[in-house]
C-alpha cells in the first residue's frame, strides 16, 4: 500500500481503513496526566488499536522522561498492536500530531518508513467512532538497527557546530523560563530558538501548507541545507517539529530525545531564559 507521505488526510484514511494491510493507531497522551487509554473507550477511530506512549518508553537512567527503547521492547509493542513487517501503520491523536508525530518518528528510527500521521488527527474524522476496544491477530512486526544518525544525545548537543540550528518545540512561556510543570529547571538552552509545536497548525489542527510552514521555519533561521536539532520536554512534541520540517520540503534535522528533562537535570548543563537565543 502507496502512503502519499508522511501525512495522511482522512478521506484517504477512509478509502483504505478496510484494507487488510493498513494498521492505525491511536496514541493519545496527556502531559496533565489523563489517560489516553480512558479517551480511546470513550471513542476511537474504527479498527483502532490503543499504545500507551509510555509501553515504547525506555528505561534508560538519566536519559530524560521518555527515553528511546531497545529495538526488541518496542518490536513486541508492535507485534501486540497487530503491525506486520509489511503493514502501512497510520497514527493518530486529538492534538493535531503533537503526540502521534513521536510514534510516526520510533518507527521510522527502527527503519519502517510506511507511515504517517492522521492530519487533524480524531477530530478530521467524518464517520463514527466506536468504543469497543480492538484485539488484533499478532503481528510479524521487526524492529531494524536504529538510524542513529536521527538522534543527538547530551554530549553532542554540548559540542554542536557552529551554525547549527536548536529548535526548542515547548510552549514559549516555558522556553522562556516563565513556568515550568514538570522538570527541574525552567528556561531553555542557550542559543535554541523557540519553534512551539502547535505553531505548525492550522485552526482546524492540520498542518499548514508547506509554503506556511517554509515561511515559518525561515523566519527561525531554518533554510535548505541547515543542520538542524530538535528538543522539546521530553522528546515526544519535537517530533511535531521534525514533521512539519519534512513536509516543509526541509528533511534532515534530528532529535534530542532527552531534551530538557534530560538537560535541565544535569547540574553543569547551562540554563537561558527570556524569549531571545542567546
């Protein structure tokens, strides 16, 4: 099965729901603690099957709140939820990707580019939702060598080049050090640019054109060719950002996957406030 891309609207979500191939999921999370589990009963897409982000979390100390797993814990994810090696998996939240856009990121980063996020995600959907839960067969899902090159970690944030672009995807009154919910410090690192994840969106919460998000990206110093790195608060909204970068036309630019919980838990790791890089 053909995906146009790496975003998919509902009417071509529609026309292939029933094809045997095609695997969606829902990966609904909540930063203030709901449960994403609670809102897929209450209603989800048919033919859905529920991942908790937190089942494809690692458990690597130090490594921030959401830490990549080892390629065997998240292929077993995988394998429950029903996806096949050769499955087209498409996924979806109720925040417009800013949640989905990190599984869409894990499966590419274990090497299955057949998939996408649900532009608009549950709220694009035009037919009926259900609540019974789906059980799918097993799936012969395997997880490849990871794309190391996707990511940075700690130390290479620290020794980035010159002229490398740092995109903090945080809302702006958190990377301005203003307030911070959940890690240690607040603030963000020095020289990152605020690029806040739902800034990619539309009112309707599809993602802008790929003009608007060109202009958008520009305007932060992101121009064809640019290194560029992505963080957030734990690595799970930067994926939002990465996202909104490939369909901009502007692919390449890799993950913090630590990001601040990591960074701002390190006492030597320098902390900028205010709305200006330094």
């Amino acid at each position: 099965m053909q995906i146009p891309g790496p975003l998919v609207d509902a009417g071509w979500l529609a026309e292939h729901i029933a094809d045997p191939r095609l695997r969606v999921i829902d990966f609904r999370w909540y930063l203030d603690g709901r449960s994403g589990r609670a809102a897929y009963g209450s209603g989800h897409l048919p033919g859905a099957v529920f991942v908790d982000l937190e089942e494809v979390t690692g458990a690597t100390p130090g490594a921030g709140r959401h830490p990549l797993p080892e390629p065997e814990p998240f292929a077993r994810v995988m394998r429950a939820a029903g996806v096949n090696r050769d499955s087209t998996v498409v996924v979806y939240d109720d925040q417009g990707g800013v949640v989905a856009a990190r599984l869409w990121w894990m499966l590419r980063y274990f090497g299955h580019d057949a998939a996408a996020v649900l532009d608009g995600g549950l709220q694009a959907w035009a037919g009926g939702l259900v609540t019974e839960p789906t059980t799918p067969a097993p799936g012969d899902f395997v997880a490849g060598e990871p794309r190391r090159w996707m990511r940075v970690d700690y130390e290479a944030v620290r020794g980035l080049p010159s002229g490398t672009i740092l995109l903090d995807a945080r809302a702006p009154e958190r990377y301005r050090g203003e307030s911070e919910p959940v890690d240690p410090r607040a603030g963000h690192i020095p020289g990152a640019r605020n690029a806040y994840c739902r800034d990619n969106l539309d009112d309707d919460l599809r993602f802008k054109s790929a003009p608007e998000l060109r202009e958008r990206f520009a305007r932060l110093g992101v121009v064809p060719g640019a290194e560029v790195v992505a963080y957030c608060g734990s690595g799970v909204s930067a994926c939002h950002d990465l996202l909104a970068l490939e369909l901009a036309g502007l692919p390449g630019a890799r993950l913090y996957p630590g990001s601040w919980s990591d960074w701002s838990a390190r006492p030597d790791a320098p902390v900028a406030t205010g709305a200006e890089p330094d």
